[in-house]
C-alpha cells in the first residue's frame, strides 16, 4: 500500500539549490535508506518528508494526506500522531525516566494515561528494557538510550519513522543491535522506515536504496 509520495519537491536556501525536484514513493511497510555525500541533500530531504521543514514549491502526501496544505497547528498534530523519529543524539530529557521520555508523545497527543504507560511499558520490555523502565538516561549505556528513543518513536503508533544517523554515535556493536531492531520491528509490527545513513552495512540491509546526488535522486 503506498504510504508517501513526494512530486517535484524543491528547496532553496538563499541562491542555493539543495533539492531540485524529488519524487520518491514509499510502500507501506518498507524499510528505504538514503544515502549520499555529504551536501547532497540528504538531511534537508529528511527533514521535508517528516513535515519538520516544508518545501519551495511540491507535494508531499503522508497516509492520503496533503501535509502541506495543513496550518501549522494541524501539521504539528499530524506529525505527532503519524511520524516518528530517531535522531543520531537520542534527544532524551535527562530529569525523566526512560519510561517517562517513552511517555511523552503519548501525553501531548491526549490520549489516555494509563494506555500510554502500559504501552511504553510494553515496547520497552519488546526493546529489552523490562528491567530499566526507571533508569534516568545518564543510567543507561549508548545502546539503551537508543532504544528508549526508538521506543518513544513508536509510542504514538506512527505511520512511519524517519531515522536520521540513528547508529552515527554507536560502537560498532551497538549499531548492528539497533539495525536488526529496525528489521525486526517492521517484521513484527509492520512498521515503516526511512533511514539516512553513511553506514554502508546498514544501506545494504534495506529493502531499497535511494541515492541523492547535488539534490537530485540519481537511483
């Protein structure tokens, strides 16, 4: 089932151009990387396509919808209950528990207090954290943060969730735990990813690659 759609999707920052004319398709249930150099359009495509910047000019459609013909109350509420995110720093609060951080979408989107707890609960526990739920971030190793934070991506149900270097500050170790997550969750609970990477391992695992090349997509 097609999941997004971009047409003609164009960014300028001043006089530069950094992307000049994306359509990509997404199908629900994939796990896409983008890959390319550095300057070649990745992050700014990333943030588009997760309603955190809107384009020049084109089209984005999420889940059937028009992103950007939404106010930006509407967008914020969209993008809170449809998209997730895992960044390469987790963006953890550091007063709050894993548990609580995992809480947190859940609580700003309005929805029931006691659901979004045993549902934190239960993805913590599926992530292998049964045993940190109260654990403050500076108590958990790099792996373990990282996780917490692919928790709170999924905590709302989203639709899809966008990872930006999400293994960029793992050992080498840890990176290859969370890029088998990411494979397993889709297997498990059909979830979908876009994932911008450098690593090539992680690349070369997708179920496709797009390469963006002076903002363009060259494959």
């Amino acid at each position: 089932m097609l999941l997004l759609q971009t047409t003609n999707l164009r960014r300028n920052y001043g006089n530069f151009s950094v992307l000049k004319g994306i359509d990509l398709t997404i199908e629900s249930g994939e796990v896409v990387s983008i890959v390319g150099a550095s300057g070649a359009g990745k992050t700014t495509l990333l943030q588009i396509l997760g309603t955190l910047d809107r384009p020049d000019s084109g089209e984005l459609h999420i889940a059937g919808q028009n992103v950007f013909a939404l106010s930006d109350r509407q967008l914020a509420r969209f993008r809170n209950e449809k998209i997730g995110f895992v960044f390469q720093f987790n963006n953890l609060l550091p007063e709050f528990s894993a548990l609580e951080n995992v809480c947190l979408p859940g609580f700003i989107a309005g929805k029931d207090e006691r659901a979004v707890r045993e549902r934190a609960e239960s993805l913590l526990t599926t992530l292998g954290l049964a045993d940190r739920l109260n654990n403050l971030p500076s108590q958990l190793s790099g792996g373990e943060q990282q996780r917490t934070a692919v928790a709170r991506a999924l905590i709302n149900d989203p639709a899809i969730v966008f990872a930006d270097e999400p293994s960029g500050n793992l050992d080498s170790h840890n990176a290859e735990e969370l890029h088998q997550l990411f494979f397993r969750l889709r297997d498990e609970l059909g979830q979908t990813f876009i994932i911008v990477t450098h690593n090539e391992a992680l690349a070369a695992l997708a179920d496709r690659t797009v390469t963006i090349r002076d903002g363009v997509i060259v494959k």
